[in-house]
C-alpha cells in the first residue's frame, strides 16, 4: 500500500479562521430558517396543530406511564368472559356489551 493514501474521502487540510467563521454564519442562518419555517407552518395550518396536539398528548401519557411507580401491572379490571368492551364516543367512555349465549342443537 502506498503511504500517500487516505481511507477519508474528504481532504481533511487545515481551514482558516475566515473559513470557520463563515461556516459558523452559514449554519446559524440555516438553523434560524428551519425554526421559522416550522414556526410558519405550526401557525399557518390547523392540520399542523391538529396532529402536535395528538403528538403531545402522547408523549405525556407515555412519560407519565414510564414515571409513575405507584401504579401495580394488573391494576384494571379483565371484562367478564362473553363480554367485549369498544371505545364508543370521543369523550373516552367505553360500551361493554354482552354477546349472546351459544344455544345447543340437540340431534
């Protein structure tokens, strides 16, 4: 192998304090559109809100969960056998109904 050879696909040479301090700007610049172009977006579309709302809701239940060592593993209930439970409205509240009993054919 030769001694000349670099596995670094750059030319890693040394930059200038010019150089540096110009790519200190460009990156703040970029940084500083990004934020505003998120802020815009977040203020301009309802859709935008609609799902950082939904997106913040689940990280605090899942933080809360993860936090909270008060709470036991079986802590609800199980549904009796023969009975399921649906989430029916959007307020959360849950509809358990019954299913019917099986009838037996005699032969």
């Amino acid at each position: 192998m030769s001694g000349g050879m670099s596995i670094s696909p750059f030319n890693a040479h040394p930059v200038s304090p010019e150089t540096e301090s110009r790519r200190a700007r460009l990156v703040l610049a970029i940084a500083i559109i990004g934020i505003a172009a998120t802020l815009l977006a977040y203020a301009a579309s309802p859709g935008v809100r609609h799902a950082v709302g939904h997106a913040a809701h689940s990280v605090k239940g899942a933080v809360s969960r993860a936090l909270d060592h008060d709470t036991t593993e079986g802590k609800k209930k199980a549904a009796p056998a023969g009975t399921t439970s649906t989430p029916a409205r959007s307020n959360g509240a849950t509809v358990t109904t019954t299913a019917a009993p099986a009838t037996q054919k005699s032969p």
